[in-house]
C-alpha cells in the first residue's frame, strides 16, 4: 500500500512540475494578412505567455498598436496602426518581433502593411 501511494505521488509531483516549467511552451500560430489599412486584429489573451510578430519572407515594412487592457473574457477595442505614428511600432522588411516566456503583453493587437498585402504570422506561446 505504502509503495503504491509513493508512485502515486511521485506522478502528481512529476505532473506538477511538468505544468509549472516555462519551457513547456505550446504555440498557436495565426496567419494574417495585411493591408494598408490598420485592423486584422488579435484579441488580448490572458494566457499569452510569448509573442512572435514574424514579418520574415516580407520585403514590406508592417506596423503594430496595443489595444487598450481588458478584463479577461472581454473583446477589446481596436487601436488604429500608422506606420511613423505615436503608438504603433514597426517590424523591418525580414524581420520579427519577439518577447520571450514571461514578458508577452496579453494586450491585443492591430496591424498595418507600408504597402502590398504581406502575410504576418503570429505566434502565442501559451
């Protein structure tokens, strides 16, 4: 009995420890494609815990604002993108975006393309 409640919990520790360690990283990727119109938007997620903006494969400047925090659960409201505007930043033709486990904004995000319609591919590790 004694050695079966030893497995036992040695299997909830190893479960815990597998759910608590950062590298354990899942990724959702969304493909967008842009315009020169700001919107193609993604909503805040609570459970963001890294962020990828790839704009590789783009010989196109694309442009980026925070949506304003909500509540989790709640749709956010759109920002406006303007490539060279307070508030929105740019990723480089060929180039991304990264923040790494831990430091993700969970805020949503609008896009924006120079020109063209490049395709953006985002990925949230959660």
């Amino acid at each position: 009995m004694m050695k079966r409640f030893a497995a036992l919990a040695a299997l909830l520790l190893a479960s815990t420890s597998a759910m608590a360690d950062p590298t354990n990283i899942e990724d959702v990727v969304t493909s967008l494609t842009l315009s020169t119109s700001s919107g193609n938007c993604i909503q805040a997620n609570t459970l963001r815990r890294s962020l990828t903006l790839d704009n590789t494969g783009n010989a196109i400047i694309v442009g980026y604002c925070e949506m304003a925090s909500v509540p989790p659960g709640q749709q956010g409201t759109a920002c406006t993108a303007a490539i060279g505007s307070a508030g929105t930043s740019s990723i480089a033709a060929n180039a991304s975006a990264y923040w790494p486990a831990g430091s993700a904004p969970t805020n949503g995000f609008c896009f924006i393309a120079a020109s063209g319609t490049p395709i953006v591919n985002v990925r949230e590790g959660q």
